[in-house]
C-alpha cells in the first residue's frame, strides 16, 4: 500500500471518530439540560 492510501483511511476513520465523538457529546448535553429543566420545574 502506498502512503497516499493509508493517510485517507486514516482520515476518514478521524472523521469518524469525531463526528461520533460529536453526536455523543450532543446527546449528553441534551440529556443535561433536561435534566436540569426537569430540576427547576419540580
């Protein structure tokens, strides 16, 4: 394999990696701030 092969995947792959690292982060911060919705509601 030549260099130029391996340095895509290896971007594609930290792509990714980061759009998952984005969509969790997302997630929890929703799920935080209805929590903290819920808290001052009750």
């Amino acid at each position: 394999m030549n260099q130029e092969v391996l340095t895509s995947r290896a971007a594609k792959s930290s792509v990714q990696i980061g759009l998952y690292a984005a969509s969790f982060l997302a997630n929890f911060m929703k799920r935080y701030l209805l929590a903290a919705q819920n808290k001052e509601q009750f």
